[in-house]
C-alpha cells in the first residue's frame, strides 16, 4: 500500500486533496474505502494519514501507483491561505515493510 503523511493543515476544510480524480477534504472529514478507480483511498484526519491499497479485483503495478501519485493535486480555496509550505511524506508499505520515499 501507499501511506501518504500530511504536514499541517493551517487553512483546515479549505485544503483539498484530489486523488485520481476525487477530491478529499484534509480536515475534519474520514474517508474509508472510497473507490479510486483501481484503487481504495482511506483517509484519517486525526493522523493527516492516507492509505491507499489496491481495489482487491486487480494486481496494482509499480506503474498503476507512480501514475496515480504522479496525478495527485493540492488545492486551496481560502480568500487568504496561510503562507508556508504543505509537506507530504510517502512511504509504500510491503509485505508490512515501510519504506520511505525520496
């Protein structure tokens, strides 16, 4: 799976995350399970934590995930956002074994 590690989120609701498509409100909102095409997108706002597994009814390739975290999008929609800069950590998890990504 791929675990996705927000920083903060100083503009709350008005941070959006979108994922192959659909977009993921980064505070106050959990989503479990939700259908990304081929894959499944869970996300905890207690943890700024998103798991991403594949569906279940295909084997996800090391090119079905690059291209899916290749096309992930920031957005904000604040009349005034907070300055600073949004970090997001990624780690794929295998076989139970993080690895990090640079």
């Amino acid at each position: 799976c791929l675990l996705l590690q927000l920083g903060a989120l100083p503009d709350g609701t008005d941070e959006v995350l979108n994922i192959g498509g659909t977009d993921f409100i980064l505070s106050g909102t959990t989503y479990t399970n939700t259908d990304v095409g081929s894959f499944l997108v869970s996300y905890d706002p207690n943890t700024r934590t998103f798991t991403i597994t594949p569906d279940g009814s295909t084997v996800a390739t090391v090119g079905a995930f690059e291209t899916l975290l290749q096309g992930i999008t920031y957005s904000n929609s604040s009349d005034n956002p907070t300055a600073g800069n949004r970090t997001v950590d990624v780690k794929v998890r295998d076989a139970g074994i993080d690895k990090t990504l640079q």
